[in-house]
C-alpha cells in the first residue's frame, strides 16, 4: 500500500492523503527553514514529519486524541521531538496561543475558510486548506499580504 497515489485509512474513520497531495499542499506552502508551521489534522503523522525536515518548528493539532498520541510517539521515535509539538484539538480553532504562524497547513477538507486561522496568520504568511464538499474540493493557498488577503 505504500506504492498507492491514494488516500489511505487510519484507525478512527481517518485517512491520510494520497502522497501526491502531501506534496502538492507542502509546495504550495512554500516552506524555508526559519518558517514556524501550525498543521491541522496530524493524522498518523506523515505530513508533519516532511514538514519537520523543511521548516524550523512544527506544532500539529488532532482531533482524534489517540491518532495525536500515535503520531506523537511515532515523531519520537523517528527524532523530531524537538521540532514537533502534537497536540490534541480542543474546542478552539487552531492553536492561537503559539501564533502568528509563517504557513498553516490544514490536512482535511472544510466547508468554508476558517477566519479562525486567518487571524493566525502571520504577514506574509499562507495558509493551504482543501474546501468544499466531500467529493467536491478545491486547493486553496491564501496568503496574508500587507494589502488584504490573496
């Protein structure tokens, strides 16, 4: 299943994204190595290890408590400790205590931008999030300019 360009199931009804997005969201991002970097929806923690390698600090959140434990224990083992810090989701949007943020990746489709995590954006700083039905998506980078948003 490895070799698979597919979205792939995890425990919890979750899936992690086909490889393809991964690369298509990170890209979009555009991340440098000084970026700070909220992810929403960790997963089993595949996005956010790629991210550790690109950007300076990673803090992750999940709404399924167990995946975030998992995925935390997995970033351990595999040692980004340092750079990654998971959490699990509380009823608060994002993590706006650690804001503002260089680029905010969200890992699972929404019905509307969040204006939640616009605001957490640092200037300059993008945000990449899959909107729409779910069947019915579109990428969307939104970049926090000097002159509004793009």
């Amino acid at each position: 299943m490895a070799y698979r360009d597919s979205a792939l199931p995890l425990p919890y009804g979750q899936t992690i994204s086909q490889p393809l997005m991964v690369a298509i969201m990170t890209a979009a991002f555009d991340p440098q190595p000084q970026h700070m970097v909220l992810e929403i929806g960790t997963g089993s923690g595949y996005q956010t290890a790629i991210l550790a390698e690109l950007v300076q600090q990673v803090i992750t959140v999940e709404r399924v408590a167990q995946l975030a434990g998992a995925a935390r224990q997995a970033l351990t083992a595999l040692g980004y400790g340092g750079l990654v810090t998971t959490r699990a989701a509380t009823s608060e949007l994002g993590c706006p205590e650690e804001a503002p943020f260089d680029g905010i990746i969200v890992t699972a489709a929404a019905p509307k931008i969040p204006v939640g995590l616009l605001r957490q954006l640092a200037l300059g700083g993008r945000l990449i999030i899959p909107v729409g039905a779910a069947q019915d998506q579109n990428l969307f980078p939104i970049i926090n300019a000097p002159t509004g948003w793009t």
